[in-house]
C-alpha cells in the first residue's frame, strides 16, 4: 500500500557475527551434550543473528540438581537481604552498561524497533532495582495474644526452585518482570527463554556471573518447551513454575505441573478493549488506540486489539485512527525512528492473515491494510497497518488473540452495553476507557472484567503496580509487592514461651 509510511534506510551498524547463545549452568556457560545447536535468522534482516545451544534432558536435569542443591544448601535463601539486594543492584548496572549490546540482538531476533528494544532492555534494569529494594521488606506477622505461655509467628520464606519460562515477543522485558523477583525472594531458578529469541537471557548469564550471584543461583537452559520446558514444569525437584506465553501452553503447564502440585503462576493472552465514550478527548484517545494496536506490531498481550466506540462518534474515530496509522512510521528495525518492526516468524504472519481473510469472507470491511507488507531492500516478513469494521461479537477476529498489526471496531450506544461488549471475551488482561466524566470511568473500571485497568490512558506500567489477568488471561501475578508474594510461601510458628506445658497424658 502506498501512501504507508514505510522507512528502509538503517542507522544502526549490524554486528560483525552471530551471538553465541551458550546455557548457564552452576555458574558456567555450556554448549550442549550432544553439540546440539539452533540458527536465529532475523525476521527483518534474513540472517543468521544467532546461534544457541539446543538443549536437552542432560542439560535440564543439571539445572534443576543444580538449582535444588544451591536453594537446599542456604547459600541464597539464607544470605541476608541486604547482600541479596546488593547483588540484584549490581546485576541492575550492568543491564544498564550493556543496554546497546542487549537491544541490537533483541531487535534481530525479535525484529522490534531498536528505540523500543533500548526502552525495553534499559527500564529492565528499574525492575531489577525495584525488586532489589523489595527484598528488604520481607516480613510475615506476630501474635502475642494466644494466652500466657503462647506466642505465634508468621514467617515468609522463598518457595524453593522456580522454573520461568518466557516467550519471544519481550524476551528480557517478561525475564526482568519474573526472575528478579524470585532472586529478591532468595529462590533459586531455572530459566528457559523462547528458542527464537534466546541471545539477551544468555547474556544475562554474563551479567549474574560478573555481578558475583553465586553459582546454581540462577541456571539458564536454552532449548525448546520439549524436552526443556517440558522437565522443567514435570520435574519433583521443581516447587514452583511460573510462565509467560499462550493460553494453550499455560493450560498445558498447570497440567504437568499438578501431578506434583507446584505453585503456577500464568500470565497468558488478552483480547483487550479500549472503550471510547463520546465526551472523551478523541484526539487523545485515537493517539492511544493506534498505539496500543500497533505497538511490538500487535504481538504483546496487552494490544488493545479491540476498540469499542460509541456509535455518535464512531465513523470520526475510525477516520482519524486511519489517518494516524498511516502516519506510523514501519520498517526497518535498525532504523532508531522506526516505531513497529517484522513479524516474529513467517508461521505468525500466515496466522495473522489469516484472520483477516476470513473476517472479510464472513462480510468485515477492511479500512485500512489488511495485506502482508514489503520493505524495500528487507523482505516480505512484515504486515500492513490494518483497521476492519463491520465485525460482529462472535467472530474469530474479535474473539482471539490475533497478535499483529490488526484492530477490529465494535460500536455501543449504552453504557451498559459497552461493559457487557468489554467483558464479553474469554480473556480479562487489561481494559481501558475513555471519558472526561469520572462518574463512567469509575463505574467501567468496577464492573469491567480485567486485571489492570487504564483511564485516559493506556499501557502505562510501573514496577510498584502490580500486574496479571483475570479469566483465561492468567492465576497469580507479577511484579509490584503482590508479584513479589508469589515467590513467598508462609509457615507458622506456634511457640511455648511459658516453663510450663499441661502434660497430656495421665501419669498419676
Ligand atoms: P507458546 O506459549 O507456545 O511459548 C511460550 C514459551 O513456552 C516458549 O518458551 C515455549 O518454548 C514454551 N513452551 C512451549 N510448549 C511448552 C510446554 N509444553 N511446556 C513448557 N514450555 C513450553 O507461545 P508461541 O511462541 O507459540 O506463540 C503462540 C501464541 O501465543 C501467539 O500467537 C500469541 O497468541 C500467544 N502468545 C502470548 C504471549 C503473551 O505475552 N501472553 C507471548 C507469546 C505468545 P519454545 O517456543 O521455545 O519451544
């Protein structure tokens, strides 16, 4: 489509070889047993970016042993916090030192923006801060009024070895939301990232040595969800799992990991609604609509995939998120003024497309887009900006994770009938609304189904404010002081203070 903004020049140097993505395991880095590797060629590029060991049981099984054997032995979980915390600080700073390093192979393998990818890796380290400064706080509660010779205590203590499965669409953004937290905790973990984008969770691996994270603290194993995920959510020395990605797979995992009763903590997919009343700043509120779709193009859990308008303004706002989108700048992700970057695998884009065949077969009006995009001198692995109307409620289109550059309008006339199209989905990630009377915002953010909520606003986030999803979009949270509990478990102590305790059995 031609009057798109498309942008193809490259400011960035590409790097002279590919990464060598090693595993991290009781503190050293290792190719696999069996000389197993994977090649990453880049969504944008077509090249080989990277190179990661393909691990397997033998690789696996050493992570957990190792994992298990530094949270049994204390060495971790019985450090004082405050050296914990000086760690993760440590580990903070250098994330920051290498944030150049990080972004250009997170923008190659994933094919996002390099602008985003420096956000993205460099506000990681805030979280590895915020995490830090929460390990200090770790305290359960006293009871001092159960009678004379009795006192109890409630003690937290880390949950044990915590396998974090990641996915590919935030690769060290998702990996800073969980492990800090559970290091902060003083658990020991097993990480595995996505097999298409596993560079920046090795390098990790450099940063935890260097920053004197004690060996078997933190084990990284490259591979695929089978064998490697697949132990990791089955094995008995595993207390606790936690997880990002689909839906399907997170159903999966709280399976296998039931035959042994680990904790699970889901953050899986969204479907989620920006809600536009008529009073609202509909300049503001379009500006936010194209970003949420358009933004990691699509592919993130939080795109506000449907917009949900009232009916008075919807033509205006459908032509003015139009004309925004085709302002965007698309292409080349090397380029530190592109906003939205490739599609993560061509398998994706064929998915992505095919949505909007069929919602076009089924009567959908395309605005805008609709069409596998090319950028000059990169290729084909790209998707154009698109905008489609005349959808209905029960459409794939509507109902599912497309994850891609694609926006679906619905219309409302009521109030009530805006929050019943909002909560009619599987999925309860995020919402948003769009109003200047506080009255509707506030009865939307009460009675909309959704574990974060954004008012005149949409997809600002805070490592203090806690996040996850409520139906299918997730259990458990993350980050902030609840997603930090996650990683805490609770024992009571019932203690005798008194000299004295009435025998039960009758001696005399
Ligand atoms: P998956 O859910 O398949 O993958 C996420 C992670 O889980 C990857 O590290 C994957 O490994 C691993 N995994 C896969 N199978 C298992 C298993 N049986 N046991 C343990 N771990 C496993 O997501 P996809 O990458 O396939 O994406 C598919 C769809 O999921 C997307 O189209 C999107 O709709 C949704 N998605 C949602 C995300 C979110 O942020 N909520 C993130 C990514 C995807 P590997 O792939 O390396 O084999």
């Amino acid at each position: 489509m031609s009057d798109l903004n498309i942008l193809s020049e490259q400011t960035v140097d590409m790097p002279d070889a590919p990464y060598q993505a090693r595993h991290f395991i009781d503190g050293e880095f290792a190719q696999s047993a069996d000389g197993q590797k994977s090649d990453r060629v880049s969504p944008s590029h077509g090249v080989v970016v990277s190179q990661a060991a393909l691990g397997s049981n033998v690789e696996t099984e050493a992570a957990i042993r190792s994992a298990r054997a530094a949270f049994d032995d204390g060495r971790w979980s019985r450090l004082p916090a405050k050296d914990r915390a000086a760690i993760l600080n440590r580990i903070a700073d250098l994330i920051e030192a290498n944030v150049e390093r990080l972004a250009v192979i997170e923008t190659l393998e994933s094919g996002k923006p390099i602008s985003q990818a420096r956000g993205e890796c460099g506000g990681a380290a805030d979280l590895w801060r915020y995490a830090a400064s929460l390990a200090r706080t770790v305290h359960g509660d006293s009871h001092n009024a159960l009678g004379d010779d009795m006192m109890g205590v409630v003690l937290k203590e880390p949950i044990g070895v915590v396998s974090i499965i990641t996915p590919w669409n935030f690769p060290f953004w998702i990996l800073s939301q969980k492990l800090p937290f559970a290091l902060a905790a003083g658990c020991t973990c097993v990480v595995k990232p996505s097999e298409v984008t596993p560079s920046t969770t090795a390098m990790l691996g450099e940063f935890l040595q260097e920053a004197g994270l004690p060996a078997g603290v933190c084990n990284i194993v490259l591979g695929y969800g089978n064998p490697v995920g697949s132990l990791m959510t089955t094995h008995e020395d595993v207390d606790m799992v936690t997880f990002t990605g689909s839906t399907a797979v997170g159903k999966l995992i709280t399976k296998s990991a039931g035959e042994t009763l680990k904790k699970v903590a889901l953050e899986l997919g969204g479907k989620n609604p920006q809600v536009i009343f008529p009073d609202a700043d509909l300049e503001q509120a379009a500006d936010a609509v194209t970003f949420g779709i358009y933004f990691n193009v699509g592919q993130c859990c939080n795109s506000s995939s449907r917009v949900i308008v009232h009916e008075d303004v919807a033509d205006a706002f459908v032509a003015r998120v139009v004309a925004l989108s085709r302002k965007v700048v698309f292409g080349n992700p090397m380029n530190s003024d592109t906003q939205v970057g490739a599609i993560v695998t061509t398998d994706h884009q064929a998915k992505i497309d095919g949505y909007v065949r069929q919602a076009v077969a089924a009567g959908a009006e395309v605005c805008l887009g609709g069409h596998i995009m090319s950028v000059p001198g990169l290729g084909t692995q790209f998707y154009e900006p698109t905008v489609v109307r005349g959808v209905t409620p029960d459409m794939a289109i509507v109902r599912e994770e497309v994850f891609g550059p694609v926006l679906t309008v619905l219309t409302f006339k009521t109030l009530d009938e805006a929050i019943a199209l909002a909560n009619d989905s599987t999925y309860g990630l995020s919402a948003g609304v769009w109003s200047e009377n506080i009255h509707t915002c506030l009865e939307f953010c009460r009675r909309v189904q959704a574990g974060t909520v954004w008012t005149n606003t949409w997809m600002d986030g805070f490592p203090e404010l806690t996040f996850g999803g409520m139906k299918q979009s997730g259990q458990g949270r993350e980050i902030g002081k609840y997603g930090f509990e996650e990683f805490l478990e609770v024992k009571s102590l019932v203690m005798r203070i008194g000299r004295k305790r009435a025998p039960w059995v009758r001696t005399a």
